[in-house]
C-alpha cells in the first residue's frame, strides 16, 4: 500500500514538472509556415517602447495546411491563405492573406490571422506575423506546436 501511495506522488511529482514547452517543437523543419502554430506573445510599439505582452493563456492556435488551407481557433470552418515568402516588407503590402469566406465566428480574437499581414519565421519554429499597416511594430508571435 505505501508503496503504491510512493508511486503515486512521485508520477504526480514528475507530471507537474513537466514544463508548458513540452507542446512546442524545438527541431529543425523546412516545412516553412505549414503547421500548428500557438500564439504565444504580442509587440507592440509607440515609437518609443515596445509592449510584449504575453498571451499564451488565450490559447489561440492557427493551423496552415499545405494544401492553402487554414484553420484558426476563432472561426468555425476552414478558410483559404495565399503565402509569398520572396516578397519582401512593405508598408501596406502583406506577403500572405487569409480569408474565411462564408464562416460565422462566434469569438472572433483580437489577435485573427484574418486578412493581409506580413509574415516572417526568425527561425523554424517561431512565425512573427504583422499587420501590414503598421509603421511601428506590431506584431503577434507564434511558436510551432509538435
């Protein structure tokens, strides 16, 4: 019996200490932006701060499909994206666009990959989406998800 109680509070012991990161993947992929991604962090810019603010609590997860489809956690149904990683920052011009033509969203984020943005990976595992209208930065981070 004592044993088992031992047994139980050391797997316990090892769940708990088991870290969030855990869902995120650390290898190399060159599968560019296909994949679960999990917004994990917001920059925002006045000019003369930047405001990083963490929001992986909102869980807000978006997946793209290889295929040109997107499915994000504020939309019913899946949409469309169109992704241009040659082209290069410019202010209103977005290198991808996403669209969810005819879905209803009942909790639509602030946060939406919906429409033009500029999307850039600083490494394989993390997606900095902007929206293209910003002069100062304002961006959402996401980290891909295993």
């Amino acid at each position: 019996m004592m044993k088992n109680v031992v047994l139980g509070l050391l797997l316990l012991l090892v769940t708990c200490a088991c870290s969030k990161d855990d869902d995120f993947a650390n290898t190399p992929t060159d599968a560019g932006i296909v994949g679960r991604w999990k917004l994990v962090e917001t920059r925002v810019s006045d000019g003369a701060t930047t405001h990083n603010v963490d929001v992986q609590k909102e869980n807000y997860v978006v997946t793209f499909h290889d295929d040109l489809r997107v499915e994000a956690s504020d939309f019913t149904c899946t949409g469309t994206y169109s992704y241009n990683p040659d082209q290069k920052w410019e202010l209103g011009k977005g290198n991808m666009e996403v669209v969810f033509k005819d879905c209803a969203t009942d909790k639509r984020s602030p946060h939406s990959v919906v429409g033009p943005s500029n999307v850039n990976l600083s490494d394989d595992n993390t997606l900095h989406i902007s929206y293209p209208n910003c002069i100062e930065q304002c961006t959402r981070v996401f980290r891909r998800l295993k």
